[in-house]
C-alpha cells in the first residue's frame, strides 16, 4: 500500500471511531473539572497529571478513585484495543478505492469493466497515468481492489459515484457499457457535472451514436463491431461456400449479415439467445436459435461438406473450452474449412493457432482505433518515440 493509501485508512479509522473518541474526551474532560474544584490548591499542571491519572491526592474521595480505575481501561480499550488494532489491519478495499477515486484529478474514468475497458486500465496502470473506474460488479473487479487501485463500486447513472470519482475534474471519459440507456443517462450526467472534459461512448445503433455526438452532449461515439467488421471484410472477400457464425452479440450478427449480402453464399448462424438480428434478415440467412458446441450440432442445420468459412465469436471466458474444441475438430474432420476464433486473451491465441485458426479481438483492434481518435495528453494517447 501507498503513502496515499496509508493516509487514506488512517483518516477512515479515525473518522470511524469518532464516538468512541468523544466519549473518552467528555469522560476525561468531567475527570479534570472535578479535581479543578475539589482540589484548588494545586496548581494547573498538577490537575492535569491528576486528570489522567498520573498520581493522586491523598485525600482524594470515591468519585476520584472510580475516576482512577475507570480512565485507564478507557484508554486500554478505545486507544490500543480498537483504535491501534485496526490502523495496523487492512482496511475495506471497496472503502479506501473510492476514496483514493475522490482524490484524482485531471485523470480518465472508465465506465464499466468489459474487455475494452480492461485494455485502457491496463495502459494507465503501465504508463502510469492518472484514472479511476466505475463497476458495480464488486466480484469482476476483485482482484483490481485488492490491488489498491482507484474504483468506485456502484451504478454509474448515480450521482453520488460520479462525484466520487470526480468526474467534475476528469479530462477523459470512457463509456463502455452494453446497456444503451445507462450509457445515455450517464453521458448527460457527466456532462453537466464537466462541459469541458473528452466523453468516448461504446454504441451500437446509429441514431444513437448520432445523439450522443451532437450538442450539448458533444461525445464522440463508436461501435466496436464495426471497427472490427474492417477485417472481417477482408477475410470475406471473394470467398465461396456455406459459412457457420456462432455467437450471440452485435459483432456475430454483422458478420452474419455482411457476408450473406454476398452472392451465392448461405449463412447459418448460431445464436442460442436471439430468435432474431438487427438487421433486415435475407433467404441467405439462417438463424438457428441453439446452443452448438459439437459438430453434431451443426449437422443437424448444415452440410459441413459445402462449409468453407467458420467464425467462433463467443466472448464469455468459460466458453473458451468449447471454442477450442470446435476449432480442433474442424482442423481434424474438414481442415477445408478456414476458423476465425475471436479471443481476448493473449496467451491463448498460440494455442488456436496450432489448429491453422485464425484469431482475432474487438477489443485489442477497438482500442488501437480509439488511440487515433484521442488528443495529445489523453491518458490512452500513443507514446511519441
């Protein structure tokens, strides 16, 4: 823990036993009154060894002598039982982050812990730049609060986290979240708490990229998914044959959707949440709404003999082992087929690439385009060689 940190636990051990302080005070306060009457012939600094026990009077009567057993238990307890037992134990990290989050300024907050937001936390933390994060997931930011860093656990669209991550002081601001009505709600909060300050919003729908960005909201908004679609086009291009998507999110059905506007080519898409897309479904698109992690599953919806293409875009690290096996089992029974797997973990894209996969990442290509769009002094902004 920091010099900062440490300040930080102190200040809230102190803050936390306040009762206990002035009822100590107010007891030894009505200790030193009474000797200050009773035994006038003392002098003042004798009242005050009196006061805190350090010798008595001689005659002194019952109340002075309940006075003298009591004080020091008092200071036994509060001071070295509570108080110095608890500065020397490890604070709530859910407490002292958000605290650390009100002392920035001139510094990025990061709305919402997803994959993009991973990638901008990890280039602050490396370059040592200035930020705070929002999340009211406490478990999927666990290991970042235990880290000590600088997070505000609660729903962003409230005031009272915005304040305390200081928004009001922030140069950039991060929006990434899926829920489309938080993120409008929390760009008009910001806004108003800080005319001045860079607003960067994750959005899906036009429209609504388009309000975000006019006055007085001013924010620039972008879609990873098309960001990402970029390279999809090129992997598509000029190619034939059936296709299989699997996923469930925004990028899935683009790349469903872009490739079945290709002629002579039938899309399957998997999708074991959505009955339907976005956008306006072809005779070239076939949506099937289950679950495929076997070729089995895929059988039963498509010759995987006509197959060319396959994209694995599931983003949930449990899935992981699923997409792994389907890309090994195509590599061993249809290695006509070309497999993109979309992953978000560095180490594991050695692991498709002995299966002749190909990987890709939103995530990694998102933020790379997002460093092109901020400012010079952005706390995401490339480093000059």
């Amino acid at each position: 823990m920091n010099l900062l940190n440490a300040f930080i636990v102190i200040h809230l051990k102190l803050k936390q036993y306040k009762l206990q302080f002035i009822f100590f005070f107010l007891f030894w306060f009505i200790g030193f009154i009474f000797f200050l009457i009773t035994e006038p012939e003392y002098s003042f600094g004798r009242i005050i060894l009196f006061s805190i026990t350090v010798g008595l009077p001689s005659d002194v009567g019952d109340f002075g002598q309940f006075y003298a057993i009591i004080l020091p238990i008092l200071l036994e307890v509060i001071f070295f039982g509570f108080i110095m037992g608890e500065l020397f134990e490890k604070y709530n990290p859910v407490i002292t982050s958000r605290i650390l989050a009100s002392h920035k300024r001139n510094h990025a907050v990061i709305i919402g812990y997803q994959h993009l937001s991973e990638r901008i936390l990890e280039y602050c933390v490396k370059n040592k730049n200035q930020f705070c994060l929002i999340e009211d997931n406490e478990e999927l930011v666990e290991d970042l609060l235990n880290a000590g860093h600088p997070i505000v656990i609660g729903d962003a669209t409230e005031t009272a986290n915005l304040e305390s991550a200081n928004v009001k002081y922030a140069k950039d601001v991060f929006i990434n979240v899926n829920d489309v009505r938080l993120a409008i709600i929390c760009t008009e909060k910001i806004r108003k708490m800080n005319p001045l300050c860079r607003i960067y919003v994750r959005a899906f729908e036009d429209h609504i990229q388009e309000y975000l960005s006019e006055p007085p909201l001013n924010a620039f908004s972008f879609s990873t998914s098309k960001w990402a679609m970029e390279g999809i086009h090129e992997w598509t291009k000029n190619k034939t044959g059936s296709v299989i998507v699997i996923g469930r999110d925004n990028l899935t059905h683009r790349i469903a959707y872009h490739i079945s506007q290709q002629p002579d080519r039938e899309v399957y898409l998997f999708d074991d949440i959505h009955d339907g897309i976005e956008f306006v479904v072809n005779k070239q698109l076939h949506i099937c709404n289950e679950f495929a992690c076997f070729l089995s599953d895929l059988r039963a919806h498509v010759n995987l003999e006509e197959v060319t293409q396959v994209f694995i875009c599931w983003k949930k690290e449990s899935e992981f082992d699923e997409a792994i096996y389907l890309t090994s089992k195509f590599n061993l029974r249809y290695p006509h087929i070309e497999v993109f797997v979309r992953t978000f973990d560095e180490e594991l894209k050695d692991i498709i690439k002995k299966y002749n996969a190909k990987t890709f990442s939103t995530s990694e290509r998102a933020f790379k385009m997002l460093q092109k769009e901020v400012t010079q002094d952005s706390a995401i902004a490339p480093k000059k060689l």
